[in-house]
C-alpha cells in the first residue's frame, strides 16, 4: 500500500501538469493543419505524429516516429532492430 500511495503521489502531480500544459497549449493545435496528427509537450513544442516533425518551436530536431497499427484491442509497433 505505501508503495501505491508514493506512485499515487509522483503520477497525480504529473498528470495535473500535463493537463495545464495541454490546456495552455491548446491554441498551438487549434492553428495547426488538421489533417497532421500532432502533440504538443511541455515546452510548447508541436510534433507531427506521423513523421515526427517539429511543427513549432523551441524544438529544433524532429524526432523518431515508427508505424503502428491497431489490431483488435492490441497496438502493434514496428520496431527498427
């Protein structure tokens, strides 16, 4: 229980500050192209899902994207070895 209770403590924390970030960032998505699937990050950064470009600033590198299919209820990765 006490573990649960730590990881309940980091998590909550985290996922009200992704929540504000999201929410302040919301104008970077409401201007973007909406047929690019993208996500904003902390810092304000937007990225294509699809390719991983960096869409905004401050990022300056894009970042890997892999090609991912929905199977049922399973989401299958492919993975580069």
């Amino acid at each position: 229980m006490t573990n649960s209770k730590q990881i309940a403590g980091l998590i909550g924390p985290t996922l009200i500050g992704l929540s504000i970030s999201e929410a302040m960032n919301l104008h970077l998505l409401a201007t973007s192209n909406a047929n690019l699937p993208s996500v904003v990050y902390l810092n304000g950064t937007l990225f294509n899902l699809k390719t991983g470009a960096v869409l905004t600033p401050p990022a300056q590198r894009n970042v890997k994207s892999f090609p991912v299919r929905i199977v049922g209820t399973d989401v299958e990765v492919a993975i580069e070895e």
